[in-house]
C-alpha cells in the first residue's frame, strides 16, 4: 500500500507540473492558510475524532462489524496517505526550495497523526486482532526519517 501512496504523491506532482503552478507561492500560501485558521478548527478536529469512536462504539454495540471495520479501514488509509503525502512533500520542498514544512506547518501536520490513533482505538474497539502496527510503525518510522533528511540537508 505504501507505493500506491507515494504512487499517488508522484501523480500530484506530476499534475502540478502539467498545469505550470506556482509551488512556492502555494507553499507561502499554504503558510498563510494554517496560520490564520482559528484554534476552533483544530478542537473540531477533536471532536469529530472523538464522535468517530463513540460511531465506532455504537455500531459495536448494533453488532454491525462490517460497516466498523470499513469506517476504521478508511479512517486509517486516509490517515496513512496524508502522512505519506505529508513525508515526500516535505522532502520535495526540503530538497528543492530549502523549505522546511514540519516547521511551517507545525498545527497541521498533527491532525494525520490523530487520525491515525483514532483509527487505532477503532481497530481496537472492532477487531484487535487486525494487524495494523507494523504499517503504522513504517509510516511513522517513514515520516521520522523525512524529518531527520530534510533537518540535517537545511542545516
């Protein structure tokens, strides 16, 4: 699943180059975006975390494992896509326009990592025995290792 997400993270570049945008100008307004978002964006972000599992703890409840298990599974892929997307544009901008984005970025680049704990204690709630932590072990191990290359290239 890793290389359709970095497959994916190269189709987005490739887009982006096809249609001529302006990367930097992007990023800078990217920066602006995150900056100005109000703080309540990022508690709603909780609380739509938190009514996931209660979600998760009703169906379990209703007995309605399969439509469980699917909310978990997209929960935790999205999850892993944004870290992924996350770890190679931060490397792209680290490398080719001396950008640091786990510094720029730093409210948003931990709502993938609530996702993914989320989707954990879903996973937990629904079937414990789903062999979900060795690829998230990878991903973050993945993420943790962008950040190492792009710090150590920036200094």
């Amino acid at each position: 699943m890793f290389f359709i997400h970095l497959l994916i993270a190269l189709a987005l570049y490739l887009w982006a180059v096809s249609q001529s945008l302006d990367l930097v100008g992007s990023y800078l307004g990217g920066i602006e975006n995150v900056q100005t978002l109000p703080l309540s964006v990022y508690g709603w972000i909780v609380v739509i975390g938190c009514l996931l599992v209660f979600l998760t703890v009703i169906l379990e409840q209703l007995k309605s494992y399969g439509i469980m298990f699917m909310l978990s599974r997209i929960v935790l892929e999205l999850s892993l896509l944004a870290v992924t997307l996350l770890s190679v544009g931060s490397l792209f901008f680290g490398w080719g326009y001396m950008k640091n984005s786990w510094l720029d970025f730093i409210p948003v680049i931990f709502v993938p990592y609530l996702g993914i704990f989320i989707a954990m204690v879903m996973f937990r709630l629904c079937d414990f025995n789903y062999p979900y932590k060795k690829r998230v072990a990878f991903y973050v191990l993945f993420s943790w290792a962008s950040g190492a290359v792009v710090f150590i290239h920036l200094l």
